[in-house]
C-alpha cells in the first residue's frame, strides 16, 4: 500500500530543528539535529538523528499532522516547516520548530 502525498511529504525531506526548545519532559529533539519519519502511517517512526526519541506516531490524513500520544507533529508555512506540539495546558514546553532542508539522500 503506497503512502498518501501528504505523509510523503513528512518522510521524503530532511528537517531541521532550528533552535532548542523550552524545558521539559517533551524537550527531546534540539537544535541542528535532523528529525527523520518512517514507516506507515499508522505507526510512525520519529527520530532525532537516528535516535529514537518518541513512541511510534500516526499520521491523520484529513488534518495532515501526526499524532503522538496527546502531542501533534503539524506542518506550517506552506509545509516549509514541522513543529512539535507539546499538549501541556498553557505551556510550550518541549515544542521544537525544524525546516525542511531538502530530500534525504538515497539509502544505501
């Protein structure tokens, strides 16, 4: 079964957090390292630099985000940019900005 374009799209570029994000038990992903996705879409594989940071997510369609646990990984600015979204009431803590910094290089 073949990836929606939307999903695609988080998989096939290579994102960069662009600063460290405020403290918190969310905080797993910091500046200059690349977040990478794979896997289907209804397990979602997030890493930080080839580590694993956070439990398998799900990517939503009709919302284009994925879904980790309470927190969202969304796209902004014209799918320019990902940001993590910490779901801690009234609190940024631990949500992290990455650009896209072009396609992965091909696997070997």
């Amino acid at each position: 079964m073949m990836d929606s374009e939307g999903y695609e799209k988080f998989k096939s570029r290579r994102w960069e957090v662009l600063k460290d994000p405020p403290p918190g038990p969310d905080a797993r992903c910091t500046a200059g390292e690349f977040v990478r996705f794979r896997g289907a879409e209804g397990a979602v594989d997030i890493r930080c630099d080839g580590s694993k940071r956070y439990a398998d997510g799900m990517y939503k369609k009709d919302s284009h985000r994925i879904e980790v646990g309470d927190d969202q990984i969304v796209m902004i600015d014209d799918d320019q940019r990902i940001r993590f979204e910490a779901k801690v009431a009234g609190s940024f803590a631990g949500s992290w900005t990455a650009e896209d910094r072009g396609p992965w290089p091909i696997d070997g």
